[in-house]
C-alpha cells in the first residue's frame, strides 16, 4: 500500500476530507476543555496528543485511525483516544526517554528483533526471528518493552509519504518451544489497537508444517483486513521480489551480516548525562514546541471552517514547523538507540547540544 490509495492525505473524497475536518474539531474541543482543567497535574492532553503524534503528518495519524474503523468517526476518536491513555498508562514516555536500558542486554544481543533497513516500496524492515526467542527466558516486561520501542523505532524510520512497516518473520529452525502466545496476543492487540494502519506487509518464511496448528490459532486473533498484508514465502528467493539481497541473511540466500548489537559507549552515556542536565535548554525547547502546537491548532480551527489555498499553505508550513520542533526536543526525551549508533537514525539532533555546550564552556 502507498500513500497515493485512497483515504491517505493526498487521496480524499469530499466526504473522508469532511470526516477528517470533524475529527480534529472534536480533538480541538477536548484540547479546550482540558486546557481549561485548574487541575494542571492532569491537564496534560495536548502534550500527549502531540508526542501520540511524534515525527508524523498530524492529517496521517488521524487517518490512520479513520481507516481502521472503516471511517466511522466516533470509533475513530474513541481509538485514538485509547490510544493515549494507554501510552500514558504504560509509560511510554518514560520507556522512550530510558530506551534500551529497560531491556535485559542478552535479549538486546539475540537479534530476535531488528530493522535490517528499507525494502523495495521504501518500507523499513523489520527483521523477526523466531527461533531465537524461548518463552520464559526473560522477563515479560523486558520483551515487552523491547516489543514497544520497536514499534516506536519503526514509527521514525518512517521516511514522508511511507506511512507503513514490512515485518519478515524467520521461521527457520522453528520449533514448539519458540511458540509465545501470549507474547504473540501482546504483540497482535498493541498492532491492531495502538498502532492501527502501520503494517504495510508481513513476510512469513521458512514455516514448517508443525506451524500451521500454532498459525490456526493466530489467525483467529487478527483483523481480517490485518490477515490479507500476510504472505506465506514458499521459496525463499522469492524474499527478493520485495527485499534487495544485500540486507538479508544468509541463510536466506542474501549477503547481510549476522545481527550484533552494539551498546553505548562512555562517550554516549557522558554526553547523554550533559544533555538531560541542561534543564535551562530543555524547556527552551519543550517551549518552543507547544508554541508550534499551538500555531498548529489555531490554523486547524480555521482550516476546519474554511479551507482554502492561503490557509492549506499557512498549515503545511506550521505542520513542518511542528515536526522541526519536535525533533529539537527530541535529545531531552529520547535516548539514543543501536539505530543511531549504525546510523540508520540521525543523531545530528544530540550532537547540536553537545557542540552548543562545548562552545559556551569554551567561553
């Protein structure tokens, strides 16, 4: 699927535009109503609403969510809605800002999860394999958490207008004590519920016969729409038709490496310490943002009333403008991640501050 189909921000009807206008007028309303809140320990869903939103097209997030309720508003918002409270519930926030040390490192240094880079349709890959994973061997609170900051990861390797991830699963070698299905319901409820409309494609290779009771079983927990982005790969040069060669492994007839984790260095964890003490900038930026926000909604409000080409362009420049913002503040609560370490996600962000603090020290 790319984002030209029908229902994506630069393919709507009359009608999926409308529906979209009303739905950021019903998030406008609640942002108001909270805002209005004297409770201000609880008056915190606009910034929520703008980290559910992150690096991505506000317009896409919501569409996304129209979508997968097939367009019915209410189950839209209420979806999202959900979907808020639940990263508010879990602590996504805190999970992101402490990254890969809330994760055991022996499951880090598995490879049982990991992007390998993009596919043909320029989807990130997210390479599964199952043979590595032994129910029980660690904490559910550490795959779990590996699970989640996966699913964030891919979110900003996410490259505008792909809106969508690849999942290859490898069942090589697979066997019954490799069968997590609890962890695979975790997995299935967080996908369909939290993260409606991301999976572009899942890629299942190598299965063997003894799968297909346990897939009988899986099946039944997916969405129908869900169940038609998977395909069964017979032969595995058929990888190819979707994968380059250079990324796979190679047992899949490809040339990659083997999967090493490499964890952060001294210098890293240093020059993370530096940057979270550095409160005087956080909240320059974390300013800075919520004036982007804000910007953002008072040209939707007008937007939602009536459109037209001097506001669609005002709201484009402030749409980019949120995103740019976002990404100064991310250094103060985000940590850095394998990713930035092989360079699949810039780390150009951290690196500023770090340069800014050395410049002011100089001086």
């Amino acid at each position: 699927m790319t984002s030209n189909d029908f229902g994506h921000r630069k393919n709507l009807g009359k009608d999926e535009e409308n529906l979209l206008k009303q739905f950021w007028i019903l998030l406008i309303e609640k942002v108001d109503e909270d805002n209005r809140s004297k409770n201000e320990k609880e008056n915190r869903f606009q910034e929520n609403l703008f980290r559910t939103i992150g690096f991505e097209h506000p317009d896409g997030i919501l569409l996304r969510y129209l979508r997968a309720r097939k367009w019915i508003l209410n189950d839209s918002f209420e979806q999202l809605i959900d979907t808020i409270e639940w990263r508010s519930r879990i602590h996504l926030d805190r999970l992101m800002f402490n990254g890969e040390s809330t994760i055991e490192v022996n499951e880090l240094r598995q490879g049982k999860t990991f992007y390998i880079g993009f596919d043909h349709f320029h989807r990130p890959i997210n390479y599964i394999g199952v043979r590595f994973h032994l129910k029980g061997e660690f904490s559910s609170e550490s795959t779990e958490n590996l699970t989640i900051l996966t699913m964030e990861i891919g979110r900003q390797l996410l490259r505008d207008p792909i809106e969508t991830v690849t999942v290859l699963i490898d069942l090589t070698d697979f066997s019954l004590k490799n069968m997590d299905f609890q962890h695979v319901k975790f997995i299935i409820n967080v996908l369909q519920n939290y993260y409606p409309e991301s999976l572009g494609l899942a890629l299942i290779v190598n299965s063997p016969w003894l799968f297909n009771s346990c897939w009988n079983i899986i099946k039944s927990w997916l969405d129908p729409i869900v169940q038609q982005k998977i395909r069964f790969i017979r032969n595995v040069d058929e990888l190819k038709e979707f994968i380059p060669s250079n990324l796979l492994p190679k047992h899949l007839n490809g040339t990659n490496q083997r999967f090493e984790y490499i964890g952060p260095s001294r210098d890293e964890i240093n020059q993370m310490e530096t940057i979270r003490n550095n409160s005087t900038e956080e909240k320059i930026r974390r300013d800075f943002h919520l004036k982007c926000q804000n910007e953002y909604l008072d040209l939707t409000r007008q937007w939602t009333r009536n459109s037209s080409a001097s506001i669609d362009e005002q709201r484009n420049r402030s749409i980019e403008q949120l995103k740019s913002s976002f990404e100064q503040w991310i250094p103060f609560i985000q940590t850095k991640t394998f990713y930035h370490r092989i360079g699949l996600i810039d780390d150009q962000q951290y690196r500023r501050i770090i340069d800014q603090q050395n410049k002011c020290e100089h001086f």
